[in-house]
DNA sequence: ATGAAAGCGCTAACAG
DNA sequence: CTGTTAGCGCTTTCAT
C-alpha cells in the first residue's frame, strides 16, 4: 500500500485484475474505437471512478512528447483589455483540457525573448501572443517554426510571417468612431495614436483618413498626435491631449484605446474644457469602467472575450494539427458604443 | 542522431565521455556539495552550457514528485487589482523557477472547487488564492491540507484555518480614509462596503468606527450601505450611491474600492451633485486609473504588486518546507494618497 | 570520484 | 480482445 500517493493506472489494474495496458486503453478510449469488451471496459470505468484517478501528465507528457500546456505572452496583465482578453483564452482551453501559463511582460517591453525561453523550458506546447511587440527579437519566431510550436497572435501580426492571428477590424473601428464625430458636425477632429510598434496604430489612422475621405473633410497632420511609449495607460493620453491644448485644440477626438480617453478627458479638463461641448471624444475597447466614465464615454467595442477564446480555440487547434489554413486568420467586426461623451455635435 | 528532439542528459553524457548519472550530478549541484573532480565538472557545464540544455521538466516531475508549478486561482482577471497582484506573483516566482497556473472565477463565484480541481490534476505544487471567496466548499481547504498541498491566501483569510496569508491592515486603511474627511470637517460620512462574504468589508466598517470615535462623531447605520453582489465593478457603486441619494445623502463617501468610487461619482454627478463640492469621496487601492479620474481620486493604496511578489514567495517556501510560522501573516501598510476628491471640506 | 541499474506512470508496438 | 515488453528523461541508491 502506497503511502498516501497519488492513485495510478497500477492500481486500478489490480484492482480490476486487468493489464495496465488494457486499463490504459480503456481510459484513453473515449470513442470506443478500441476493441475492448464491454464487461472490462465497464469494470475498469467503475474503479477508475471508485477511486478518483486522475491520469500523471508528467508521465503522459514524458511518455508521449505531448503538453497540455501552452504559453501565453501578453503585453501588460494590469491593462483590463489584456484582462478581459486572458478570461477568454481561459475559458476555452479549460474547457478543451489545456491550461494556459500566463506571463506577462509588463514594462519590460522587448523581454519576449525571456518569457519564450520559460514556456520553452516548461515545454509550452503552443505560444499565444497577445499585443506583444517584436521590436528586437523577431527571430525567436523563426526558431518556434522551426521546432514545430505553434504560434498565434492576438491583435496583433509580424507582417512578414505568415502566423494565425485574430484581432479587431481596426479600421472599420476608427472609421466609425471618425464618421460618428464627423455626423454630428466635427470638422476639427484630433487622433490621438499609439506608437508606431503597434501595428493597430497605423490600421486606425487609415480607418480615421478614409472616414475624413469619404466625407469630404480635410486631413490635416497636425490634427493627429503620436504617442511614443508603449505603455498604455491614461497618462499617455493626458500628454498627448496636452500637446493638442498648447497648439489649437480640436473639437472632437478620437483615442486609442479608452484608457488613452481617460487621461485626454483629465487634461482638457485642467484646461478648463468641458466635455462634451467643447470637446467631443470617443474611446477604443470598451472596458467595464468606460461606462462610468464621467462623461460615460462613447467608445469603438472590441469582442475582447470572444477574441480570446477564439485565438485559443485556433492555437489548440493548431497544436493538434487540426488548424486549417482558412480559419487562421479572423478580423473581428467592432461595434459602435455610444454614450454621452460627445454629445450632439460642437 | 535524434530527428530534433530535444536534448538529454544523454547527450551531454555522450559528449562528455561521461555517464549519464555524473552528468545529472554536476547539473543538479549548484553548491559543489557532491565529489566530482573539477575537470569533469568544468567539461559537463561547457557542453551543456554548448549544447543548451534544458532539463525536461516532465521527467524531473514525474521522477522526484514535486512539480515546480503552482495554481492561483483569482476571483477576477479584469479587475485591475487582481491584475496587478497577479503581475506580482508572476515576478517574484518566474525569479525562483516556479510557473504560475492561473485561473480565475469570473462571474462564476462557487466555482472554486472546479479551478482546484484543474490545478490538482496538474499536479500544481501549491496554490494561491487571491480574493476568493469560500462560500460552499470550505471543505477543499481540508482535502488539500490532508493531501500536503500548501496553500496561501492573499487579502482574504478563511477564519477558522490556520492558513497563512498577506493582506493590507483594512482596519487602518479605513480609518485613515474616515479620519481624513473628518477632518476636512465632514460629519456625515457615508461608507459604502463590498458583500458580507469579503471579510475585508467588516474590516473596513470597523476601521470607519474606530475613526468616528475616535474624533467623537456619531456613528449611524444609515450612513452605510452595503453591495450584495460579489462582482466588483462600477456598477456596484453606482446602485449604492443611488441608494443614498434617494434618501438625504451624506456630504462625504468612503468606497470599498476604486471602481466603486468610479460608480458612485458617477451617480452623484447624475442626481446634479459636483465633486468634491457637494460630495467628497474616497477609494480603495489606488489602481492606476484613479489619478486620472474626474476629479483624480483620493484613496487608499494597497501595495499589490508587493503582495503579490510575498504571497508568493511564501507559498514556494512553503512548498519546499521552509516557511516558518512567523513569516506566515504578513499585514501591509496601507498609505493615503491625497488627490482631488476630496477639496478642503464640505 | 564515477557509473550501473532501477523505476517514476504512462503509452505504443507487437504478440498471442 | 488482452497482455508482455520496452522506454520517454530523469534521479537515486548502491557498488566500485
């Protein structure tokens, strides 16, 4: 009698009085295709059941070459975007039996290449990345191809490669966002972008010039202010809305991403501007708070949960050689939220 | 030659003319307890220094029985406090070879047991928890603690066990935002507290008594209000506040968190309130948002990212047996940090 | 100081 | 339909 250690197919095949083998099989079998009679099937079942066995993924894993784990890389856990976007991915790998190790980079931009290395070591079967920034280290990406992991990112591409990824229609989500500003009769209309790094700036700024386009409204660059740091908090958009404030304001804006809206809203604010009426803004994400913002902020929706256990779905898809080519790349539709932010035009 | 397997102690063994066993020695000695002669030594490292080995983790695990993983199980992901705590844990354990496994309840309170579940069939060496709440299934606790699986909890502690845990001195966190707005020259101080199943929330209830006497204010039932949901977003500010406006609001407002506070301004501002004028009000934690609230927020911080970082070093001391007694509750300062909210008095 | 051998729990050939 | 055998990569006696 073992001590008090954890019940393995041994046991159960004693108690059975089968082989070990037959009782692996059984357990393993989910759709019967094993031939097995169905009296063993059922006596092993039972005592598997009786005595609550739970298979060793360390022996499976080292016996098969095969982990029920696989990495997440995310670009700064504290974001509620970021948030919202692991809740996803937990869920539907739970539900597939996977379990994702989360880590995250936080500041330390450009140490993808350390959190790689960890889920490498762990033997991560599969990598997903999410809003992560290949500045230096594009290459760890060649070396995950090469030894056969899969990889997909979420909002996020290395243009270059080929790799399975979801995200946002980004430019539909700033036209709409442009277009709404330009309906209630904004003419002066500020971008507020992220840095170059991340891809989903450049996306916007198209969605935000073919929305003036098509309206006929004059794009002017000194309407549209770039942030440099890749940290996105609030305090990003409060600088870059100061810059707007020490030249000639715009009416209305459009920000990356909702936190961005908050520290915007905060600087024109201080200056003494009232919002909606003297500045119309509109937000990215749709975070939980956005709604309670003060004004409740009119902001561009991103399926964040949804884009999370899609991206799962597709990286355990792909670990499980199921991944189809035409599946691998989905551009969710973004959604209009609109609240009391910009109110009926300037 | 392997296909592109991974690379053995085989290898190196090979490589260096050594035995498997020697090789496992050297790598596994860091103190340079065991005697092995220096030459063989130095040939061992620098092959698999050349080689870049990694050892399978499977193999160790299965072998030794200890895994150097562990569970957290977190009651939501997108809060930001969590996010942040989370973020801790990731640090302090990544630094000491320790993975964490997360997963979180969500909406789904009650669910504890089935993340336990998964964190055990994982053969998770420990697990955390931060912020759950043991409403049905405190018999968990027991199975985990008969089966040696250390546990640690952060911010909420299950009464009736022993189990070590980190959290802020509650008491003293309200107290010092009660003490605050009496001073300001407050005397009806409306305190609004998360569910009875968040022991925090009797904390804090005391923490605001003990200041009310202490500057000899009458304290009054009716000044308090309470959320019954567990979700911990704006919205549960905003129904309480509500709640105070309906009857004679008080002139200052202590909330259970931040994201409370957010909904409870919100509120105020609907009813034609101006903060801090009509209504001061002061947080809870200190998320990186609050400053760039409307007006920036007055609140109590709670250092979570260093919670975070200790409750999880506690818990892998734990694991490999060294956490001593006295090292088991750690109690946090927390700090006021004094923005806007809260102007110079009613 | 070094190595041979055994075995952790599981799965996969291969027999029977 | 079932069982025997072998081995994944590693650590751990126990010899030498």
């Amino acid at each position: 009698m073992r001590k008090s250690m954890s019940i393995t197919l041994q046991d159960i095949a004693e108690q059975a009085h089968v082989s070990v083998t037959t009782a692996s099989k059984v357990i393993n079998d989910k759709a019967s295709e094993i031939r097995i009679s169905p009296k063993t099937r059922d006596l092993v079942l039972t005592v598997a059941k009786r005595v609550g066995y739970k298979p060793n993924p360390f022996a499976q894993s080292l016996r098969t070459k095969k982990s029920r784990s696989f990495g997440v890389v995310v670009a700064e856990m504290r974001n509620p975007y970021f948030g919202a976007i692991i809740s996803g991915i937990e869920q539907a790998s739970i539900a597939r039996g996977y379990y994702p190790l989360i880590s995250s980079l936080e500041n330390n931009f450009g140490e993808e290449k350390a959190c790689v290395e960890v889920h490498r070591a762990n033997r991560a079967a599969g990598i997903l990345f999410a809003g992560t920034v290949f500045r230096l280290e594009e290459g760890i990406l060649h070396q995950l191809a090469e030894d056969n992991i899969p990889v997909v990112f979420i909002g996020n591409k290395v243009e270059a490669l080929r790799i399975p990824y979801v995200d946002v229609d980004n430019v539909k989500g700033a036209f709409l966002a442009t277009e709404h500003l330009i309906k209630l009769g904004h003419r002066r209309i500020g971008l507020i972008l992220g840095p170059d790094e991340i891809p989903a700036s450049a996306k916007r700024w198209k969605g935000y010039k073919r929305a003036l386009e098509e309206y006929g409204v004059q794009y002017d660059k000194r309407w549209v202010e770039q942030e440099t740091q890749l940290r996105s908090d609030p305090g990003s958009g409060y600088s870059a809305m100061m810059r707007f404030l020490e030249r000639d304001p715009p009416t209305a804006l459009c920000t990356f991403n909702d936190q961005y809206a908050l520290g915007a809203i905060r600087a024109a604010v201080e200056k003494g501007l009232t919002i909606p009426q003297d500045l119309a803004v509109v937000g990215f994400d749709n975070i939980a708070a956005a709604a309670y913002y003060s004004p409740p902020l009119t902001t561009v929706e991103q399926p964040m949960l949804e884009m999370g256990k899609i991206a799962a779905n597709m990286l355990i898809d792909a670990i499980e050689g199921t991944l189809k080519e035409e599946r691998s790349f989905v551009i969710l539709e973004p959604k209009l939220i609109i609240r009391k932010s910009c109110g009926a035009g300037p």
